[in-house]
C-alpha cells in the first residue's frame, strides 16, 4: 500500500521563485519513489502557479486553509471553491496552528462538510496541546472527532482523513513512539465507528509532528496509519528528500 505524505510548506517559503525550486527538487525525489502519495500544500497564493507548472505529474495539491462559506464579505478569506478552483484536491482543515488562532471544532465540521461538498478531500486535524499521566487526551481528540465529523454521512467517511498531530511534537525532531501512535490510532478508529459506524474502521489516518527522515520509516510501520503530515522538514529539500527515500526503503 502507498503511504500518503502531505507537504504542509505552512508560511513558506518567502518567495515564489523559491516555491517553484522546492517544488521541483520535491517532484524528483517524489518521482524516484513508487510507494508514496503526495500532496503538497503550499501557500494558497502560489498554488495555481505551481499547480499549472505539474499538470499530469504525480503531486496533487492541497490547502492549508479555507473558509466554509461560498462567497461574500469576509476580508482575507478563501473559498473551497476558489482553491478547487486553482487546483487544489485536498483542503486540511482544523490545523493546530489555526486552532490556536480562534480555530473552533465547530468551524471545523463546517469545513470538513464544504470540503466534500466541493469534490476535495478534508484532512481533519485532531490532537490534544498537552499530555498527562491521566490520559484525558483521549477526551480532547474524541470531542473534536465527534464535532468536526459530525455533518457528514456515513458513506462520506472513506473521502475523510484524519491527521493525528499532538500539538506538543509539532516543530520538533521528535515524534511521539510510534507505539502510542498505534494506541491512538485505535482509538481515533473505535470512535469514529461509534459515532458513524463500521465504516469507521477504514477510515484514513495519518501523523504528523516532527515527522523526518529519521523517524518516518518507523512511524509507518509501527504506528498504525497510512501516510504523515510533514511541516518543516517538508520545506528543506535534501531532508525532504531523504524521508521520501525512507519510506521507499522500507516499503
Ligand atoms: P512539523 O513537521 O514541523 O512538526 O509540523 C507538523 C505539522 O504541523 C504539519 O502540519
């Protein structure tokens, strides 16, 4: 099975002429793989550019962010359809980042049902900004499941992704143990098949904080998910290179 990678470029890089080098030195060491999906998502205002120069190729793209609403008066804001639009297949929604900007779990199930509806892929993202030895994270990643899943239908599951990301490992060079990945991996599954049913248990999960070249292999094969969300690394070519590789390696 494929692993599914997603470049999160989050506020980088500075310039387009920059972009369209990441993007290129990315496009060859994702061609040199065979057993990797990627998306990339870049900052919207560079995606239909870049989009335009890799018609055909194997990279689909994604946004970081959009707004649930079609049209009208709100400064600064994108739509699902405007970014479907440039082209873009995928729509992450729910980043930790924008979370902690005012991001609310209801936003979030308005986002995933406008995703769907404009034919794209929501990536939900789900986890808890702390940990402690009384494991009520497992209460946070649950509610934000049960709102941010809570418009869609059954049969829309297997069009939904789920990313795993513990605010706490973001930024970092460390992932969690992909042991505690697998547990929350089951987790994540036995609720989503509480709330939309057996469906549930195929749904896509993936990980992300700290995702690199050192960890991903490992990651893959022991943490029970099908792909990684990949922040910084995925802005520094020769790194982002080399986790491609990995992967490669150990598939
Ligand atoms: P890092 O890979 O930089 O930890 O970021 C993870 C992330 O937030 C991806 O969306």
């Amino acid at each position: 099975m494929k692993a599914l990678v997603v470049a999160n470029w989050k506020m980088n890089p500075p310039t387009f002429r920059e972009a369209k080098k990441l993007l290129e030195t990315t496009r060859k060491a994702a061609d040199a793989t065979e057993h990797v999906t990627l998306v990339v998502a870049p900052p919207a205002i560079f995606l239909r550019e870049l989009r335009a120069r890799h018609k055909g190729k194997k990279i689909a793209f994604a946004l970081q962010n959009a707004s649930a609403e079609e049209s009208g008066a709100y400064t600064g804001e994108i739509s699902l359809a405007q970014g479907a639009d440039a082209g873009a297949t995928y729509a992450i929604v729910g980043h930790a980042e924008r979370r902690a900007m005012g991001e609310s779990s209801d936003d979030t199930q308005k986002k995933v049902a406008a995703a769907l509806a404009a034919n794209m892929t929501p990536i939900l993202c789900v986890g808890e900004a702390t940990r402690t030895a009384s494991a009520e994270y497992f209460g946070v990643v649950k509610e934000q499941l049960r709102i941010g899943l809570a418009d869609i239908s059954s049969s829309q599951l297997g069009s939904v992704i789920i990313s795993y990301e513990p605010v706490w490992a973001i930024g970092g060079e460390k992932t969690m143990s992909p042991r505690d990945m697998h547990e929350m991996a089951i987790f994540i599954r036995k609720t989503v098949v509480e709330l939309h049913g057996e469906k549930g248990m195929g749904v896509k999960i993936i990980y992300g904080g700290a995702a690199t070249e050192s960890n991903a292999a490992n990651m893959l094969r022991d943490g029970d998910v099908d792909g990684l969300l990949v922040g910084h690394v995925s802005v520094d070519a020769p790194r982002f290179a080399a986790l491609l590789q990995a992967i490669e390696d150990a598939t």
